[in-house]
C-alpha cells in the first residue's frame, strides 16, 4: 500500500485516474490530506481508504503497517518535502514527488548521503515539472540544432 498526500489537487486526481485505469492491480493509495469533506468524497469515488491530517500533525500520524511509500503532491515543495522526508526517514518509508522547485530539489540532493545511510528510496521532482521543459528543448535543438542560445520569457 502507498499513501498519496494531495490526492484532491489535479495532479493528485490525474494520478488517481491513471491508477484506477491502468494500473489497478497495483496496490491501491490510501488517500491523506487535510481538507475531510474532499478526501472522503474521493474515497468514496474510487472506493479508497482515507486519513485526514495536516503536517503539523505528522509526527503523531499513525498509518497502517502496510504503507511502505509515500507519495507526496501537495505543494509548494518548500513548506511540504522536509517533513515527509523527516517522517519517512524516521520511519523506512519510500519516499516520492514530483517537485519542480530548484531550491528544494538542490537542497535535498545535497542530503543524499542521509538518505542513502537511512536506506530510503527518495525519488524527487519525478517527471512531472521536468518533463515538459525538457521536451520542449529537446524539439527546440531537434529544430535549430546550431543554435547556442535560447531566451524564455
């Protein structure tokens, strides 16, 4: 089992319906946020568990034994990375998001020994801001493959 916090937000609910079409033999979320009138209509929706907590309150959070992973899709990455991965240091959880914030990214990449010591997997900035960027240059070069520079604004 795999806990998604941010399940109500839009990418939360994409992920949702990508599991529920595509993936559900995988094992299913148990949904996690802090809004109860959302969470329980989304669980009602495709018949999940749920658990209402703000992260203020994680450090009393109790979850079921069979969550080995979070997935993390609330923003912004700079007030919600550090305690999951508190948590989910403390606790040998799994750990991933899709955070396209630099400061966060750079910052947690430098905490990649603490990670590695506590044998976590934390997977940050998974795809999601990335990819389009990317994509986006990789076309560009396709096109203009002399070009030295590129100016975005």
């Amino acid at each position: 089992m795999w806990l998604l916090y941010g399940a109500n937000g839009t990418s939360g609910r994409l992920l949702l319906d990508i599991w529920q079409k595509a993936w559900a033999d995988l094992p299913p979320p148990l949904l996690a946020g802090r809004d109860p009138i959302a969470l329980k209509a989304l669980g009602e929706e495709y018949g999940l568990p749920f658990q209402v907590f703000s992260l203020e309150q994680l450090a009393a959070v109790s979850l079921p034994a069979e969550v080995q992973l979070i997935v993390n899709f609330a923003g912004p990455y700079a007030h919600t990375a550090q305690p999951w991965l508190t948590f989910c240091l403390g606790r040998g959880l799994a750990y991933l998001d899709i955070c396209g914030e630099w400061p966060v990214l750079k910052e947690h990449y430098e905490a990649e020994a603490s990670y590695r010591q506590a044998q976590v997997a934390v997977i940050l900035g998974a795809g999601y801001d990335t990819v389009a960027g990317e994509a986006s240059l990789y076309f560009f070069r396709q096109r203009y493959p002399t070009a030295q520079r590129i100016h975005l604004g």
